[in-house]
C-alpha cells in the first residue's frame, strides 16, 4: 500500500478545501493510506474542513502556522518551527509520497521532503499577488516548484505560467477539478422552492448567485457595481453574496453607498451552500484570476447558466454561448449586459444552464479525476 503525506492549509473553508475533501472522500483507499497532515491556525475555536475530514473517517496531524495572528504580533520562527515539526512527522513514519497543496504546504513540504529522498508531488490550484506578502510568497512557492518531483496544474493557464517562471515542462501536467454533486432534477427543484419560500422571495424576482471568498481578486466589487446598473434599469433582482472574508465589511460599504442594502444579501460562510445553488437563477463569478473554480463547476452541476469573467482556467470550461457566458474581468457594465440578456431570455438561459449540467457531468466527473490523480502516484513511486 502506498503511504502518503498528504499535506495543506485548510484556513477558509472554500474551492481548495473542497477539492481535497472530495479527493479525500473518493481515493481508493484498499491501495492509498493517505494521511493529511494540516497547517492550521491554533487560535481558530473550530475548523469546518477537520470537522468535515473527521465526518469522513480520517484523522489528521496539525501543524500550528503560527503562535499567534498577526495583530498581535509577528512569530518571527514559524517557518522553522513548521519544517522541525514536519520533519519530526516525516522522520516517525515512512511514507512513499509527499503530497502538498497551497504555498507554505509547498515551501516546507519541498524542504522536508527531500530532506528524506521521499518523492514531491504539488498540486498547484493558482498564485495570488494582491498584496507584497502574497507577492513574495508567490515567489517562494514558484522557487519551490522547481524541486518537485511532479506538478498538477489545476488549468492550462496555471501550467502556462509556471513554464514562463522556469519550470521544466516534463514535470507538470494540468489535471483539471471534478465536481460531485448526487442531486437530482426533482430534488434541486424542491430545494429552489423551500429556499426561496424561507428567503420570502417571489418568483419574479432574477436570483444572481455568488458563492466563495471574499478578497480582492474575486472581482465582486464588479458584481455590485452591476447591481446598481441593473437597479437603474428597473429590473426585478436579488443578489446573494454566499460567503466570507477579509473584504466583506468593505463591500457591504460599496453595497450600502449605491443604495443597494434591499437588493444585495450577504449571507456569510454557509456550511450547505450546495443546498442554496438550486435557489438560484443566475450564477456569476466575476473574478480577476481563477484555476479551476470549484463554484463555478458546483453552479454548473446544478444546472445553473453562469456567466464568469474570461480569466485562468475558465474559458477551458466555459464555451461562450454554448454553456455559459464569458465577461472581460473588472467590467461590471459586461456582467450587467449579460445578466440583463438572460432576464430577458428565458430559453437562453434554460439552455445555458442545461448544457452547464451536461459539461459538469461528463468532462468533470469524479472517477476520471481520481483515476489521473492515483496514476500520477503510480508514476512518481516507478520512478
């Protein structure tokens, strides 16, 4: 059997998390002891993704990120204490891979691993640059990449950068998200009337659904700003803004000075989000850079018509027109116009959200997914 250090940084509970649980969920593990080992904040009361990874009969190692937030003060040796705790873990038992996820799981997992001679495998969901700590661990993570065994690019974009940023082409291969979702027509349409009936919504009223992080680089700044074009436009309209973070206090101010407060929800984490997808009308992720977005695939599974900005690993999954439409990012007038022409065309938008259902259900299935991914094990412990 082989044995594996599967290691990441679950700290919000969003497309990342859920690509490890459901690869978690579904490896095959008659052939594959995967044991997660988790870099986590030690001040968090609760963490959604150990009590979800408990749920599905995995115990995990943690690795405390820090001593302390940042408020109240830099712990100026935790990346040394995270590579001697590490190395402890790895020095314990002998494992055949290492397999990491998200920058500081990369860093220290690279370290580590070949400390060890044991291989190096990363997945690579996508880099994020917003501000100068991002910046530099964007870098260190790149710098990082170079020493692995194996890289899985979430998207041929990912792939893409990482070639111009030296990589060896040989060492990467793009390995797209899958999405599960075990609904059926008949029970998404019970749910889209027992959530709308608990939200008071009317029938007439256009649900846009947003689900996922609130930061800087998901754009939805520009799902606002469209907001208040299609209030200017007299349309019938709710916007639900499905989850949490750093920038939610300042756009429910952006909200609040275009007047919006009686046409934005912004619900905060919710724990079954996949419950609220069939509520919806329109889905809309107007991000500035993307992988493979797992909401996007979770909408689409749902039979939702999405529209989503032109960045990343989206145009490999939106055909515009075909099953979804594509915005230039950072344009909110683009996301009005294409809200505006599914208000306005019925069978456009059930078509969209049909054709959505199909692509999610044969190009982003499950078992072929796991199948590349437990192949790519196969190949790194051959070699």
């Amino acid at each position: 059997m082989t044995k594996i250090a599967y290691i990441l940084t679950p700290v919000e509970y969003g497309g990342s998390e859920k690509v490890n649980l459901l690869f978690l969920k579904n490896v095959n593990r008659e052939c594959y002891e995967v044991h997660p080992i988790l870099l986590i904040r030690p001040w968090e009361a609760s963490n959604t993704f150990v009590k979800a990874l408990n749920d599905i009969g995995y115990a995990s190692r943690a690795i405390p990120v820090a001593k302390r937030p940042v408020s109240e003060g830099r712990d100026y040796f935790r990346v040394l204490r995270c590579l001697y705790i590490l190395h402890g873990i790895l020095s314990e038992e002998k494992f055949d891979i290492v397999h990491t996820h998200g920058y500081f799981a990369d860093i220290i997992g690279s370290v580590t691993s070949h400390l060890h001679n044991i291989p190096h495998i990363a997945t690579c969901h996508g880099f994020i640059s917003n501000d100068i700590n991002l910046e530099i661990y964007s870098k260190l993570d790149k710098l990082s990449l170079r020493f692995c065994d194996r890289i899985i690019a979430v998207s041929d974009q990912i792939r893409k950068e990482l070639l111009g940023d030296g990589i060896r082409e040989s060492n990467i291969i793009t390995i797209a998200n899958a999405v599960e979702n075990s609904l059926s027509e008949d029970e998404i349409s019970a749910l889209r009337i027992e959530k709308r009936r608990q939200l008071s919504v009317s029938e007439d009223d256009i649900i846009i659904g947003y689900v996922g992080r609130l930061s800087r680089e998901k754009g939805i700044e520009y799902l606002i700003k469209a907001g208040a074009i299609l209030k200017e436009k007299n349309k019938s309209f709710k916007i639900w803004i499905i989850g949490d973070g750093k920038e939610r206090k300042e756009l429910e101010k952006v909200s609040s000075k275009m007047m919006l407060q009686d046409f934005i929800l912004f619900t905060g984490f919710l724990s079954d989000v996949e419950r609220w997808f069939p509520a919806m009308d329109v889905f809309v992720l107007p991000s500035l850079t993307e992988g493979t977005p797992m909401a996007l695939l979770e909408a689409m599974s749902h039979g939702l018509p999405v529209i989503a900005s032109k960045v990343g690993g989206v145009p490999d999954i939106i055909k515009s027109g075909a099953n979804g439409l594509l915005v230039r990012p950072g344009n909110a007038h683009e996301i009005a116009d294409a809200i505006c022409m599914l208000y306005e065309d019925e069978n456009l938008r059930l078509k969209l959200g049909r054709e959505a259902r199909v692509t999610a259900q044969i190009q982003y299935g499950v078992n072929q997914w796991i199948k590349k991914i437990e192949d790519e094990y196969l190949r790194v412990v051959a070699s």
